[in-house]
C-alpha cells in the first residue's frame, strides 16, 4: 500500500500529452508534435565548449550542495544586471531544473494547511507540489481578463491561512506578460498582508513586440525579503535535458534550501553547472538573440495562420513560445449530448488530423488548447496548417460529439 500523499498528485498533464504523441507516432500514424516545452536548437557554443572542457580536465566530484562557488557568484552578478540589485553567492541556490527551484520553495515554505494561491490557467506543476507540501492551491481566474489577474481578484482569494502567492510571467500556457502596474501591486499586497512571492520568470527571455518582462523585486525592492525566483536554462539556452536551474533568495531561505537540498539531490550534475558557467563567463548574448529571433518569425508566421480559424480568438503569444487557443466555441453543442471536452477535441486531432497539442485541462482550464512553436519550423507549420485545416472542417458542434 502506498503513502496516501500519491493519491493527491497524477503525472504532468504536459508529460502525458507529450508521451500521447510518443506512442501515437510510434504505432505508425504520423502524428506532428506540437506539445513540447522546450526549444529545438544546437547547443550553446560556450555551453558545448565548456562541458567538453569539464569532461576533459576530469571533473567528476561532487560540488558544493547549491553548486559552484564561481557559478552562484556568476548568478548573482546576472541577477544584478537583471533587477538593479546587489545578490550575494549565499543568497543563491544551483538547482537540477526550475522543477527542483520550485519544490524546493514549497517545502521550506508550505506548512499543512497553508494557502498558497495560483493564477488559472496555470502550468500543472504549481499546485501539485503545493499539495505534495501539504498545502491547498487556491486559484484566481484570469480567463475572463484576457489571462491577466486583477489586484482585486487576487486580493479577495486572500485568508489568513494564506502563506504564498505563485506569479509566473511570461506565463506558460497562456503567453501572458504581466504589466509591471499589476506586479508592483502585488509586491505591495504582499508586504501588506505578509505572504510570499514565488517568482517564477522562467520564460523571461522570451517577450515580444511593445511588452516588457519586469523582475518583481526591482519595481518594489521592498519585498525582496519575502520573494523566491525561480530560473533556469532549460528555456533561454535552449537545455531542457541538461537539468539545471537556481532560485534565489534571501540567506535564511537559501540556508534552509541547502539543508534540504543535501537530503534530496545534493549538488545538480557537475558537467551541466561547468557548462552554464563557462557562458556565463563569455558574456556573449548572440546565441539568446538568435534564438528570440527564430522564434519571434516562427510567432509572426503562426498568428498569421491562426487568423483564419473561425470563431477562435487570436491568441495573446506576449511571451514565452506557446500559442494558446480559446476552442471554446468547438465545445459547445446547442443542446446536443454528450458534450464534447478539450481532451476530445485533442484526441481528434492526433487520430483524425495528425497533430498533437496539450489540452487545457492540464492547466486547469476546460476550453483551451496549447500548442508550441519551439519545435522544427517546417514540422511547426505542418503541425499548424494541419490543426487549422481540422478546426475549419469541424464547422458545426456536432460534428465534435463522440
């Protein structure tokens, strides 16, 4: 009999759709994956360089619990740039992905029965390690607001029980990037009602056209003491497989992370913190510019596309490199029953249209879709003219009740 705690969670909604995909294209079908979460890319020339460097010199000990000295010292000097703020070593923690960044704040933070409050749609992630803690998600709908929360919405979700807020912006899946307005009435919320931030800007890197990603803390310093960020490379580098993030904060948080860090993990694999330092190191933005460059055409050729989708709203795509799609008008039935759902809708599209995307129950959210357009630029724009062909064919609600 297993502990009870392995009832409150499932695998990612992300992982399931990605491996739905998987085992489609592996059974004959010809299915264009538009689920994944990362970038399709060649590895960073200094990443490479410096990994092939590791290897060569023999490095293969263990380091410090939150990493390299000479890394987090690296860290502190970008989160410098980043938010006009002086970031000591020890207020930084090297950690295996944003994943671990995140379970790691929940645990030192989240007590029984503690509140820890969610924007929706949200990546699947937040809420089951708050439950994993012991705590309860409590959410703040923001599909009416165009993806965005109000101050208000946010400020009425509060209880005393409330422990901490997750802000993720760019937000995955939405594409939402919050106005630094909203993010600074947050810090003051929170300095007010004494709960804490979790940051997470892990797809910081990523922001489009007119809109601009604001680090919380550099807009009210003020809450710094109560805020965790949470970063990675996984995104900016294009390094999903290599497994290495940090989160930062102050040195009681970070102290307690080392502790329990040292009982989990230990310190994140050697060869990858080697790697991320030796770029750091060079300080040569060219491979980040040209990866926002493809991926910007690759958003520019897409919104084109989904313009013809009737009934489908344009999506926002302010940040990160997913488009998400209101089907909400695929959903309705006029009265027909059984009303189809979102995962329906997705189980067509691989079976009957050959793309695969994450339907929104993953997020939270029962009328939207996720697809992304950080793969292949031709298996993207297959991928897409597949899913418009489909939505275009599927012209009448019943046409989608099963």
């Amino acid at each position: 009999m297993l502990a009870r705690r392995t009832h409150l969670f499932t695998n990612s909604g992300t992982a399931r759709a990605r491996a739905a995909a998987k085992a489609a294209a592996e059974a004959g079908r010809d299915v264009v994956d538009l689920t994944t979460g990362e970038i399709w890319s060649p590895l960073p020339p200094a990443v490479r360089d410096g990994a092939i460097a590791a290897i060569e010199r023999g490095i293969n000990r263990y380091t410090d619990t939150l990493g390299l000295a000479e890394l987090r010292a690296a860290l502190a000097h970008k989160l410098h740039v980043e938010t006009q703020q002086a970031w000591r070593p020890d207020e930084i923690a090297v950690t295996s992905g944003a994943k671990q960044a995140l379970f790691n704040a929940a645990m030192i933070l989240i007590d029984p029965g503690d509140e820890v409050v969610i924007p929706s749609p949200y990546w699947t992630t937040f809420p089951a390690q708050v439950l994993i803690a012991g705590g309860t998600p409590v959410f703040v709908e923001t599909r009416h607001r165009a993806f965005i929360p109000s101050i208000d919405d946010i400020e009425r979700s509060l209880t005393s029980r409330t422990r901490a807020l997750v802000v993720n912006t760019p937000n995955n899946p939405t594409g939402a990037v919050y106005p630094g307005e909203l993010l600074a009435q947050i810090a003051e919320l929170a300095i007010a009602r004494d709960f804490w931030i979790i940051f997470d800007e892990c797809y910081s890197s990523f922001v489009y056209e007119s809109h601009v990603h604001h680090p919380i803390v550099s807009l009210v310093p003020e809450v710094r003491s109560r805020t965790l960020v949470v970063n990675a490379f996984s995104k900016a580098l294009a390094l999903t497989g290599w497994r290495i993030g940090y989160l930062a904060g102050s040195k009681e948080a970070i102290d307690a992370v080392r502790a329990l860090q040292s009982h989990t993990t230990s310190n994140p694999n050697v060869i990858a913190q080697h790697a991320v330092l030796e770029h750091l190191r060079r300080n040569d933005a060219s491979f980040e510019s040209g990866l926002r460059s493809d991926l910007a055409a690759a958003r520019r050729i897409g919104l084109e596309k989904l313009k013809r989708i009737p009934g489908i709203p344009t999506p926002r795509a302010d940040g990160g490199f997913y488009f998400y799609l209101d089907v909400t008008s695929l959903l309705r039935t006029d009265g027909a029953d059984p009303a189809p759902t979102i995962d329906d809708i997705v189980g067509r599209l691989v079976t009957e249209a050959g793309v695969a995307g994450v339907a929104g129950s993953a997020f939270g959210d029962p009328g939207g879709l996720r697809i992304s357009y950080g793969g292949p630029r031709e298996s993207f724009e297959l991928g897409l003219d597949r899913l418009i062909s489909a939505f275009e064919t599927w012209d009448a609600a019943a046409d989608l009740v099963m």
